[in-house]
C-alpha cells in the first residue's frame, strides 16, 4: 500500500466532499490498487478508475460522482507529471544539430 496515495485521497476527498477520514481514505486507495492491478492492461485505465472509485464511494454512502470527481483528479495530476517529463525530456536532450557537431568532431579527431 502507498502511504501517498491514501494521503492524496484523504486531501481530496476533505477538499470535494469535506470528509475526512483515514479509513475511506484507506478504503479507497486499497480499492484502486486492487483495480489497477487486475485492469492493467487498460491504457491509462481510461474509465477504469473512474468507475471502480464511482463504485466504492456510492457503497460507503456518497454520490458517485464524487468518486468519478477524485478519478479525474487524479488523472490530471498523472497527465501533468507526463507532460513535464516530456517537456524537460525535450527541453535536456541533444538537439540535431549538437549531436552533429559532436560527430564532425570525433570524426576529426581521429583523422
């Protein structure tokens, strides 16, 4: 079990529902981890957390919406952590032209 991920469902659950509590907060992420495990082979498990978090909190007595709303959020936070890798990844990698020069110059130190 992550620590960090029943802390994040404790915050946002607190934030959208003004629930606190550890043991849906526990609840939730066990339920996820179990989820994610046996769809795993769903691409970005596209409906699959949407659903199973809809499911576990409409079964502890809350709106299923309120399950589909911490899915998303967590799915643009997962979203937001790619896209900056991606950014930094193209931002620190070799750029064509470097890598050329880097060829020229071996090539010429060899010769």
């Amino acid at each position: 079990m992550n620590l960090t991920g029943v802390i994040e469902a404790y915050l946002i659950l607190g934030v959208t529902l003004g629930v606190y509590g550890w043991s849906y907060a526990y609840l939730i992420e066990w339920t996820n981890r179990v989820v994610n495990i046996v769809f795993a082979f769903v691409p970005l498990r596209v409906g699959v957390d949407e659903g199973s978090t809809a499911l576990t909190l409409s079964s502890l007595g809350y709106q299923s919406a309120a399950g589909v709303s911490l899915a998303i959020i967590r799915k643009v936070r997962t979203l937001f952590w790619i896209a900056l890798g991606l950014i930094l990844t193209a931002q620190y990698s070799l750029s064509p032209k470097i890598v050329a020069e880097q060829a020229s110059a071996q090539r010429d130190s060899l010769k």
